[in-house]
C-alpha cells in the first residue's frame, strides 16, 4: 500500500496545471540551450573556415545569452520541477525515480559535462585556439543533447510505457514506442529555437550594419530548415500514441484540441515565415519580428507539453498510477478501507467544515479530485456539477471513469463519496454553517451498488488496444 500524500493547494489554480506551468517554462529553456550549442559550433566554424567575418562576433554575443538562460533559469527551474511535482503528485516522482535511478544519474552526469564545458569556454576561448574552442563547445553541444537524451526515454515512458509494462525491464521502458519521435521532434524544436534567438540577438549585437545582420541572419536561419520534418515526426509522434490519448487530442477532449491545434498553428507560421521570408527571399529579420517569432514558438511549445501531459489522463504514468497518485490496483481495497483513513495531513483550506463529514469529504476532494480540478476555481467541480442534485451527483461520481473517461474510477468507500458530495453541496450553498448530514443507509447501499456496476478498471477506452486504426 502506497503512502499518502496531500496535494499542495494553489487556490484558484489547479495543481496540474501549476506543474505544467513550470514544466513548459523548462523545457523551453533546456531545449533552447540544446538548439544553441549546435547553433554555436556552426557559428564557430563559420568563424573558423571564413566563410562570415561577423561570425566571431555571434558566437560573443550568443554566448553569454546562451550561459544566462541554460545556466541560470534552466537550472532554477529545473530544480522548480522537482519542487513542484512532489508538492502535486509524490507518487509518480516516486515511481519515476525509482524505476529509472540510474538514467537520472546519467542524465546528471551529462548535464554537469555540459556546464563544465560550458563554463570553461566562456572563460578560457579568448586565449584558446580556435580548434580548442570548437572542440569544447561541440563537447558542451554533445552532453547537452545527451541529457536531451536521457531524460527523454523518462518522459515518454510516462505515456507509452510499451512493453516495460510486462517485463518490466528497464531496456523496454527507456526505449518505449514514443522514446525515438518524441526525441527527434524535440531536437527539430531545439533547433528550431535556438535559431529564432539567434535572429533576435544580431539584432542586439551593436554597430552591425545591416548586410552583415542579413548575412548573420541567413545562416542562423539554416538551423530551422529540419522544421521541413516536423509534419512527418509529428505524425509517428502521434502514431506512438495509445489510441485513447491520441482520440483526447485529435478531437474527443475540447481543450486537448484546442491546445494541439495552437501548438500547430504556430508551428505553421513559424516554418511558413522562415520558408517564404529567411530561405526563398533572403530577408532581413528585425528585433521586434524575430521576438514574435520566438513567442509564437514559446505557445507551440507550451500547446505541445500540455496536450503531451494533458492526454496521459487519466494516468500520469499509464497503466501504473493515476493522476491522482493512486495505483490501478489498489483501487478495489481503497474502496473497502477508505481513501483517506491513513490520511493524517489536516485539511487546511477549509478551516471552516460545519461537520466531520464535511471535513471527510475536503480530505476525499484533495486526494483523489485535487490533482485535476478545485473546488471553484479552474475546471472547478462546483461549477461542473452545478445543475445536479445530490443523487446524480452520487450517481456521476460512483461512474466516475464513465462519466468522462480521461477521469480515474472512484477509488473510496460509500461513506466517502457521500461525503464528497456533501462537501460539494456545502460549497454551492456558500458555506453555511451548521450544515446539516443524516446518514442513510439506504443512500449509501445504492452507492456500492453503482460502484459495483462501475467496476474498478478504467474506462474502457483508456485501456483500449494501443493499435491506431484512423
Ligand atoms: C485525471 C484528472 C481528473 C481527476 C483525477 C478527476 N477529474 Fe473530474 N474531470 C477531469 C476533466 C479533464 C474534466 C472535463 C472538464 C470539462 O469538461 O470542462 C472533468 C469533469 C468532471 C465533472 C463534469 C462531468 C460532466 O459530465 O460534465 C465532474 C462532476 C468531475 N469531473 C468531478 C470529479 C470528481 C468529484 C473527482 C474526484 C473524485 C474528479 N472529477 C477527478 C479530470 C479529472
């Protein structure tokens, strides 16, 4: 039996959003500061071979953006992910450090490789040879893809654990069916980046003149052209996916869709710019237009990791825990023992419960609602259940994973679920106090009996075969 842990409470903000918040601002940082090291040893050997005498200055330039952004804010929100993903689900940390221990560590190694190189050609290129410049920043461009790499075979584990899900072999989990287009999209999208800031910054560089910007610009441009693959990688990507999450995104879950479709959109635009503008016509690229192109890919990569994070539902590692933190298997006993009877944290957002069964249903909320939903503020279960009355509250809930099949079955006893609909009842009503509870046994057996016609599995779509017919 697993632990309990409560989820942190962020008012109106959802907590799993809150994480993909800080998990979207990371990841697009890491994967700028991935893209800008090959950016940097193309600039270096443009330098090197002289092909552009204002390569030099760039690769200056670049640099120290380059340092600010993947030393600083990369590793401040780095350590933010950690910070942020036990407060919300400390189960799937758990699971996800203790199955991969070793590719953490490696994926470390790499990454201190990676800053260590890095440090060392800010601080010593200006008396190394140009040779050694290169060698350390194609060293600091190697480790960078590597915890690129690793921490890859982590990420899409979550979503398509494939065949570890039998063998549970560390092999099978790493090199899952979404690890290979998950890491080459990726490594397109850091290119991608790194060139967009490459645009804005010879915008920055001082007294350039324009020739050279454009000169500057048209190379920094080349590094967009693996875009061309993003329509192929996108589809195998999606292809990977099991049929369940790939239905949320590709129309059955609104909000997935729409994030997709954003996430489309500014890739569209991003690669038809830099097709007509950068590669056909050899424009020259201003400050203002290459920061919107940059923030056009900041809402591609923030659609993307949503609509990646958001379609593991109701799972966040599939088929091996829940959203919520809950284990597919302990489902059946935690509707016999109760959800929260090992719960020993206080319920400290509502300091106000007229009842102990109020009280019990704000601790059912927090551990197997919290993660998706708040009481009134995003994708607030106050409002969603607003026009139901207590008995089709009951009856929804008891089906949860009917209800919506992105939702994890109902995972407590009768007297729990009745408590969380009491709990909801009070909310609507505006908190009074006292509040009335009577018991009914009546109630309460026919709650056991939706449970029991709800079953403990998943929806069966979310179980569903991981073949793709279209
Ligand atoms: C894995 C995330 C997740 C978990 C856990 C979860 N939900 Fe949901 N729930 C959702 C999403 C997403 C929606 C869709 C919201 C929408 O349609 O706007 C939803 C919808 C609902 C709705 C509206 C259903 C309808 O038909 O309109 C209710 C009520 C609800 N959830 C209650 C709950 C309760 C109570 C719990 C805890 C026992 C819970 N949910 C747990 C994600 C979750």
């Amino acid at each position: 039996m697993s632990s309990v842990f409560p989820v942190n409470d962020y008012g109106p903000l959802m907590p799993g959003l809150v994480m993909a918040g800080v998990a979207i601002l990371h990841v697009f940082l890491a994967q700028f500061a991935v893209g800008g090291g090959f950016l940097l040893c193309y600039f270096q050997w443009l330098a090197m071979t002289g092909r552009n005498e204002y390569a030099r200055r760039f690769v200056e330039g670049f640099f120290k953006i380059l340092l600010m952004i993947s030393f600083v804010m990369g590793a401040l929100t780095g350590v933010g992910i950690w910070f942020t993903s036990i407060q919300i689900s400390a189960a799937t940390i758990g699971e996800m450090v203790f199955n991969f221990h070793w590719i953490w560590a490696t994926e470390w190694t790499f990454f201190c490789l990676e800053i260590v190189a890095g440090y060392c050609f800010y601080r010593y290129h200006q008396r190394l040879s140009d040779r050694t410049s290169l060698t350390l920043l194609v060293l600091y461009t190697f480790a960078a893809w590597m915890s690129l790499f690793w921490i890859n075979g982590i990420l899409s584990w979550q979503l398509t654990p494939g065949d570890w899900v039998q063998s549970r072999e560390l092999i099978d989990g790493f090199f899952n069916p979404s690890f290979w287009p998950s890491l080459f999209f990726r490594t397109v999208v850091c290119l991608t980046l790194a060139s967009l800031v490459g645009c804005v910054v010879v915008n920055l560089i001082p007294d350039l003149d324009r020739d050279a910007q454009r000169s500057l610009i048209n190379r920094a441009a080349h590094l967009m052209l693996p875009m061309l693959l993003m329509p192929a990688l996108g589809a195998w990507f999606l292809w990977a996916m099991p049929a369940d999450s790939r239905s949320w995104v590709l129309g059955g879950s609104p909000a997935m869709m729409m994030f997709f479709m954003i996430s489309v959109g500014a890739s569209v635009a991003i690669g038809g710019y830099a097709l007509l503008g950068l590669w056909l016509q050899r424009l020259y690229i201003n400050g203002a237009t290459a920061t919107l192109l940059l923030l056009l890919a900041f809402g591609a990569t923030a659609g993307g990791e949503f609509v990646r994070e958001g379609s593991r539902k109701p799972y966040s590692i599939r088929y091996v825990v829940y959203s919520s933190g809950i284990i597919p298997e302990e489902v059946g006993r935690l509707r016999e023992i109760g959800s929260v009877t090992n719960d020993p944290y206080p319920v400290t957002n509502e300091p106000d419960c007229p009842n102990p069964t109020v009280l019990l249903g704000a601790k059912v909320f927090r551990r197997q609602c919290a993660v998706c939903h708040t009481m009134e503020g995003t994708n607030g279960v106050a409002h969603l259940t607003q026009t139901w009355d207590l008995s089709q509250m009951r009856l929804n809930i008891a089906k949860l994973q009917q209800t919506k099949p992105y939702m994890p079955p109902f995972s407590g006893t009768p007297q729990e679920l009745d408590a969380l609909v009491h709990y909801i009842r009070w909310v609507l009503d505006d908190r009074p106090s006292p509040f009335d509870y009577q018991r009914d046994d009546a109630v309460l057996a026919q709650i056991q009996i939706w449970l029991d016609e709800a079953g403990t599995e998943a929806s069966s779509l979310a179980l569903a075969g991981e073949e793709w017919s279209p």
